[in-house]
C-alpha cells in the first residue's frame, strides 16, 4: 500500500493560515489523496480530496505538487476550532473488484492552535 | 440529517463478558465501516460491508470478535469473550455507493470500551 508521511505536530496562531504537509512518493496513478481530521472525543470527519488537480472547499483548500509525491492542505485562518489530528490517506482500491474501498488511517499530525 | 449513531458511548465490563457494540449508519448508505482506535496502533480498519454482506474482514484481530449487518439500518460488532487488551475506542462508518466519486466517509462518535 501506498504510505503518507506527515509531522507529528504543528502550532498555528489564531488566524493565521496553516500549511499542513503530506509526503507520498509512492503514490500511485489512480490513488486520490484524502484528509480526514479528528477533533478531540470525536471521530474522523472529511475534511477534502484531490487527485491531480488544487481543490477548495468551504474547508479548506488542498493543494497537489505537479509530480504527485506531496501535497498540502491548507486551513486559510485557522481557529481554536481547528485544532486536531489532520489525516492524510491515499484512498486504496480493494482488490475485490467492483467499486469498494477503504482508507488506512497514518498518525498524521497534531494541530495545536494559540489563541 | 441524523449522523451514523452508535451505541453504547461508553463501556465498562469485566474481562470474560461478552461486549456488544451497535451501529446505525446514514439512511442510504450502502458501506458500513467497523474501527478500533489506540495509542498504540492508531486507527485501524476491522470490517467493512458492502450491501450488507461483509467484503474485507482482514482487520478482524481474532475470532473473538464477529460483525454482522442484519439490515441496512443496523450493525453490531460483538466480542466474547471480552479481555482488558480490547479496551479501546470502537467507531462505526458509512459511505454511499463509491463509484469513482470518492464519497466521504462518515464516522460516528465512538464508543469507549473499558474491560477490566
């Protein structure tokens, strides 16, 4: 399966954009690039998706590297709100056939937000 | 719209007893997702349906712990006999048909299973 890297943490202040980082060098040409965050006492919620081309959201945006191998996600002022672990998945086809999948969740990183 | 409920929220059990967690996903729905979530392992994938039918049970750690889907509207996923290693957050998903849509999935709040 093809695997993400991520920080294990990042600080944000109030506000202020956040860039979160995903390495994916393995990624392969069908793959599409999820996130998922997970505020505390929660479970995961979607936040965007991606395959070749930047997308935004009411979210955030996701910004893809022309070769594929990275990606960043982008919170454009983050709040106390958005302090959480952020998810970055490559989405892997099972290999059952037909239109079913799943998602393998890394450790992704820890967003911590300053008032 | 109601979200994917599950129930209990929290657990609390002796080792030896049998544990049942129940899961109601989105109305229309056609995948049903079961994750156990530790420090030490993160999140992981135990089983997932399909119409109902179980596809991919490969995450299933032993035979102690069965799944099933009676209904589109209900799941359980039951562990007997139960041991204090279980003790973990357990959530339930759903996601409508993929295609090559990518649907999100939508993850329900968790319940806190404690075995003593």
């Amino acid at each position: 399966d093809a695997k993400t890297t991520q920080p294990n943490s990042m600080e944000s202040n109030e506000e202020e954009p956040v860039h979160l980082p995903c390495n994916h060098s393995t990624i392969s040409g069908t793959d599409y690039i999820h996130w998922y965050r997970q505020l505390p006492s929660q479970g995961p919620e979607y936040v965007i998706h991606g395959l070749t081309s930047n997308v935004n959201n009411r979210m955030a945006s996701l910004a893809i590297a022309e070769d594929r191998k990275s990606s960043t996600l982008i919170l454009h002022r983050a709040t106390l709100r958005d302090a959480a672990v952020y998810y970055c998945i490559l989405r892997d086809r099972a290999n059952s056939g037909g239109s079913n999948y799943k998602l393998t969740f890394g450790k992704g990183t820890l967003l911590t937000v300053n008032p | 719209d109601a979200g994917v409920i599950q129930s209990p929220r929290h657990e609390v059990t002796e080792m030896g007893q049998e544990v049942t967690l129940r899961c109601k996903p989105i109305s229309g729905h056609d995948y049903l997702f079961w994750y156990r979530q530790t420090m030490m392992r993160g999140l992981e994938l135990l089983i997932y349906f399909n119409n109902n039918v179980p596809i991919d049970d490969s995450g299933m750690p032993e035979d102690r712990f069965s799944a099933k889907m009676p209904n589109a509207s209900f799941s359980t996923l039951k562990i007997q006999p139960s041991e204090p290693r279980d003790s973990a957050v357990y959530f339930c998903a759903s996601s409508p048909r993929d295609g090559y849509s990518n649907q999100p999935q939508h993850f329900g709040d968790g319940t806190r299973l404690s075995i003593l």
